[in-house]
C-alpha cells in the first residue's frame, strides 16, 4: 500500500525544474533506491532522498587528471556539511524542525576519506558511485530530513517540495561559493595519492609513509573503525622516517612537489618493534589505511598503500580444504583431511597458518601480522613445540623462500626471536620512530638468551628478573 502524501511529496520534488544552476538529476533517480519520500519510524520526520546535478563543470573549470575529481567533490561535500548548521535552507540535512534530529547526525559526520577500494563508510554521506563529478557537472545524492504533517492536504504537499527546492538552491549556493583553488588542492592532493599508488611497485615499493603523516585516530560514533575515523586532535605525534632506515625521497606526480619517508620494499621482512602502547599498531593500521585515498587534513595523506594487502591473525573458524603445509607436516586431533586440504574447527593458530598461506599463494604483495591479534606459538618456537610445528620465525631463518614475493611487516614485543629475523627493524617509543641495526639487535637478543640460561640454572636467584642487557 502506497503512502499518499509521501508518495505526492516525492512526484512534487522529482518534477522541480530548478535553474541554470541546478535540477533533479532524473536519470538517477531509482524509486525507493535513490529516490524516495518515506515516514521516519515514530512517523514525525519525513525522510527523503534524490539525486541532485549542480551545474558546475569541475572538469572544465580544473584542468587536471579526471581521477583525482573525487577529492573537489568530496570537498564540496563537507563545505555544505560545515554550513549546514548555520544556514537554515540546509536545515533538512540535520533534520532541522523534526522530533529527534539527532537520528539524522550521519549525514552531517565529517569524513577525510575520499575513495577506497572497500565498502566503507555506506552510511555517512561521502565522495563516490553516487557523489561524483562528470562533464555535466557535480552529482550528489542529497539526504535529509523534514517534519512531517500531521494529515496531508493540498498545503502541506506544496510545503515540503518548496522547502526541498530551497534545500536544492543552498546547496547550489555552497557548491558554487567554494573558491577553485581549494577544489584543485583536493583534487590534486587526490591525485597525487593514486598516481604514487601506481608508481610503488616500479620502484620496488609496496607502501610509502611520509614524512609528518599523523596516523593516530579519533573514533566516534559514526566513524568506530580505524580506517573512517578522522585525525586525532591533541598530542599525534608526526612520523619522521629515521636515517637508519634509508629514507627515500619521491617527486608526486600531480603536484611536483618532493616528499621523503619511509618506503616499505618488495619481498623484505620490516618488523616495528617496541614497548607496551608505543603505537606499533597505529603504524599497521597507517600502512592498511594507504590504501585508501584521503583528503587534506586527514593525516594519513602521504601513506600510500598497494591494493591487495592481506592481514592474518589468530580466531577459531571452520576450515575447509585449507591448505596449512607451509607450516605443519601433520594435522592434530580433531582436524581431518591432509596438511594440503584440512577440515574442521581450526585453532588460533591453524587458521592464521591457513590465513598466511593464503596470502603468500595469492601472490599477495603485503602481508600485515600484528602481534596482539597473533598466536604467538606460530610465530615462534618453544621448548614444548612438537617438530610437526615449524613457526614463523624458523621459516623465515632457513626457508625464506615459501613467503615467495610477499612482504611481511609485522608488529611485535615480546617476540626477540622473530624480530631478529627482520631484513629492517623500526623502533617506536611514545609514537617516535628509532631503527636498531639487525647484527646489533642479534647481539643483544644472544646476551638476553645466555642471561636467561644462566639465571634458569641457577634457580633464578642471581639477577632481578625485570633487569635488562643494554
């Protein structure tokens, strides 16, 4: 059963004829998937979306690449979000006038990321298939809110369509009233990012993190995952690739301008190494984050990222099939089937054996392994280990061609055994990035082992147990 006044408020909108400015982007408009007026759930809002054409060519008026046009349209995007508070015409995107305006806070939520090749973020309002910049003009599929009639008549129709066409009209106005400068440096530094993106792996590179990236983050309510969330305010403290690690320098593509940091290569073993809370996994989830383009401000601009990286941690899950023989040459209890095909509930540590695996046969190009999420006896090796077990760390000491063409970068604390086995080794204190030379590390690992042997024969009673070798 169709709802009329909805329905009629619907049919009034999607036949405005705006101006030269704007008009309803009807080749877009899908009823009841873009386009559609619809009651709020306590029946005191009405919900409304469509798709919306500013006539403003950006492609014309910014002669730069077409890729990069995602970060001038989502800088359009979050101008209007910033004055939709202040101007009353963009009252229905923050459900101005309704019951519960807070249930339409989404639409107004900041967001720095301008393009990924994951589904992010499907809820807040953002730059991509359906906000987008052609020959035409800037796309956007506009979202708000109005209060709702009590009953419909022959005026409260009218009402709603003219408080959307002057939505439409605001909307025009902040879409026209952003200075084409500030649009190029969104476009460009977009740009920039997917260019280098394709540039990495002709220089040997699968991710690059600049030189005053800042990748810690502030969550919220809306953005609870470490790739939406925005730049934490406060103390975040910038990267700065050490000497140590043989910074590299890059000239961007779109910009010309010059940017030096840390390149992460093909095929080597990087470790972050470092104490309890010393922001080891907000670097991973930087470099994992790389993948993704960003805008100006966010922090994480200048971290480039191949696409195809894969992460592999601990979590009982059924396996089917699963091919483990790169790191057991036996199945226990429970599992049926052979090492190359295995069945059944798989441990922690089977199942990161099988999520390694994967990713090495796949030929993915970055493997991400942080310590946290991690079994840690299938990263390295103990006294009670069977020798059907062959861990992480033995593989990469005698058998380092099974990782094949893949990159590992992994975080680790407690793990001297495997960091000593990284080609690099980076060392984060309070967020600040040192780098320790392999041999040197090696070094210190033996003196710790021969201590540690020492105190075991003797009963532990010689040294204090929190003592450190420097």
């Amino acid at each position: 059963m169709t709802d009329a006044g909805p329905d009629a408020c619907l049919e009034g909108i999607l036949s405005l004829p705006g101006d030269d400015r704007w008009e309803i982007d009807r080749a877009h408009a899908a009823k009841n998937v873009t386009a559609y007026v619809v009651r709020s759930f306590d029946g005191s809002a009405l919900v409304f979306s469509f798709p919306l054409l500013v006539v403003r060519p950006l492609r014309a008026e910014i002669n730069l690449d077409p890729r990069g046009s995602a970060g001038a349209v989502a800088c359009i995007i979050e101008r209007i979000k910033e004055k939709a508070a202040s101007e009353v015409a963009l009252g229905p995107l923050v459900g101005r006038g309704c019951r519960f305006p807070h249930q339409f806070a989404a639409l107004t939520e900041p967001y720095t990321v301008v393009s990924s090749p994951a589904a992010l973020a499907s809820h807040l309002w953002h730059a991509g298939g359906r906000n987008n910049a052609d020959d035409r003009g800037v796309h956007l599929l506009i979202g708000g809110a109005v209060p709702c009639p009590a009953a419909f008549s022959h005026h409260e129709v009218p009402e709603v369509v003219e408080t959307v066409a002057r939505f439409c009209e605001a909307v025009a106005d902040v879409t026209f009233s952003v200075p084409a400068r500030e649009l190029e440096a969104s476009w460009m530094a977009v740009l920039d990012q997917q260019l280098l993106r394709e540039m990495l792996p002709e220089m040997g590179l699968v991710s690059f993190v600049g030189d005053g990236a800042r990748l810690a983050r502030a969550f919220s309510r809306y953005r609870c995952y470490f790739r939406t969330a925005g730049p934490k305010q406060g103390t975040n403290i910038p990267f700065s690739c050490p000497p140590d690690l043989s910074p590299v320098e890059i000239d961007l593509p779109a910009s010309n301008r010059t940017q030096t940091g840390l390149g992460i290569r093909k095929k080597e073993v990087f470790a972050v190494a470092g104490s309890n809370a010393a922001g080891k996994t907000t670097f991973l989830e930087g470099i994992i984050a790389g993948m993704d383009d960003h805008a100006p401000g966010d922090g994480r601009e200048m971290v480039v990222t191949v696409e195809g990286l894969c992460t592999a941690e601990a979590m009982n899950a059924i396996l089917t099939g699963a091919d483990v023989s790169m790191f057991y040459s036996a199945l226990p209890p429970g599992m049926s089937g052979t090492v190359h095909a295995a069945s059944g509930m798989g441990s922690g540590s089977m199942t990161m054996a099988y999520q390694v695996q994967r990713a090495v046969g796949r030929g993915c190009p970055l493997l991400i392994i942080d310590e946290d999420r991690a079994a840690p006896n299938l990263l390295v090796g103990s006294a009670l280990q069977k020798e059907d077990v062959t861990p992480l760390t033995g593989i990469l000491c005698h058998d380092r061609g099974r990782m094949k063409e893949t990159t590992l970068v992994f975080a680790a604390c407690a793990m001297d055994m495997l960091v000593a086995q990284a080609d690099r080794i980076m060392v984060l204190d309070r967020h600040v990035a040192h780098a320790i030379d392999r041999e040197v590390f090696r070094e210190r690992v033996a003196r710790s082992l021969e201590r540690m042997a020492r105190d075991l024969r003797e009963g532990g009673r010689s040294r204090n147990p929190r003592e450190r070798i420097n």
